[in-house]
C-alpha cells in the first residue's frame, strides 16, 4: 500500500512537472481555439483505414516486445520497474500506475503531444518527428547510463527507444489524423509487457 501512495504522490508531482510548460504553452497560445488536451492530441484516431491502422499498433507492439526481450540481459535490474523487484504481485498496482500514466501517459503528452506537434507545425513533419524521436530516445539511454548500464548499453536503450518514438509519431500524425491515441496504446502495453517481465522475475 505505501509503493502505490508514493507511487501516486510521485506520479502527481511528475505530473505537474512535465505538463507546466504545454499547459504555458496552450494557455498563451491556443485556450481560446480548443481544449487543452484536444490540442495535445487526445481526439478520437481518424483513418479511413481502421484496419491497417489496427495492424500497424499490433505488429508494432509485437515487434517492441519481441525487441524488448533481447535488451532484458542488459536491463537486468536496471529498468524503471526494478525498484518493485522481489516485492511480488503485491506490488502490480503501483507497476500499472507507473506503467500507465507516470511513464506511458506524460511521455506521449510531452513528446507525441506537444513536441512533434508544436515543431512539426513549425518546420514540417520530419523535423517534428525526428526532433521529438532522438529527445525520446535520449530521454531513456541517459538515465539508464547513470544507472550503471554502460555506455554501449545506453546507446541500445537510446536507439531503440528513438526508434520507437519515430515509428509511434508516424502512426499518429500520418495514420491516425494527429490522434495520440495509438502511441499511447503501444506506449502504455509496452511497459505492462516491461511490468509482468518484472513481476514474473525475468527482468
């Protein structure tokens, strides 16, 4: 019980940190044209091809999970989960917190949502995109470089993670009308898949 409090406090506190500046943003610049979490891009996924957008989140999340699991020796103890680690399933409740909004929701808010938007407004998709893909991806192999996992495992963590948000930013902005939707679906099975690999003591 007191891991899914701190957990809570945690997440709030990392809430008000991260959104300070979009939320800055939108009041100064668009409060009066839409909602503020419509601008970010929390709307309905539009596509008159449900089907291969359901297929492209499938076979991404598949392909993330089966990459995923050749990372696991270099992330052995070392991941986001890992303070959980021999707590069991008693701690599943805060692992899906951390999993679901802590990580998988403000990071789709703050990279998918403003960033790639507000640049990609700017100076074009591409730019957007890549802009917010390599901030991703340097977002996880710094952190995990601090942490002991060495430098050659950073720059796979970075890599992958950039990777992966290129990949998730195409999905939303080309595929799903500028929806965040589908990132933060991909995103947020990503990290319980992350969870249940902790919990089970594969990670």
């Amino acid at each position: 019980m007191f891991d899914f409090v701190t957990t809570l406090i945690s997440t709030a506190f990392q809430a008000a940190l991260m959104l300070a500046i979009p939320l800055i943003w939108w009041l100064v610049s668009a409060r009066r044209e839409r909602g503020f979490f419509g601008w970010l891009g929390w709307t309905r996924p539009a596509t008159d091809r449900p089907v291969r957008l359901v297929i492209m989140v499938v076979g991404s999340l598949v392909a993330f999970a089966a990459v995923s699991l050749l990372l696991v020796p270099l992330l052995t103890g070392q991941t986001s989960n890992s303070i959980y680690t021999g707590m069991g399933w008693v701690a599943a409740p805060a692992m899906l917190v951390s999993a679901l909004v802590q990580t998988s929701f403000l990071e789709e808010c703050v990279f998918r949502g403003f960033l790639l938007k507000r640049i990609a407004a700017r100076f074009g998709f591409v730019a957007g995109n890549t802009v917010q893909a390599v901030l991703f991806g340097l977002a996880h192999a710094v952190p995990f470089y601090f942490m002991g996992i060495g430098p050659w495992g950073a720059l796979a963590t970075g890599v992958f993670s950039g990777g992966i948000g290129a990949i998730i930013g195409y999905i939303n902005e080309r595929m799903a009308g500028g929806s965040i939707v589908p990132s933060y679906l991909i995103h947020a099975l990503a990290n319980v898949f992350g969870a249940v690999l902790v919990l089970i003591g594969l990670v």
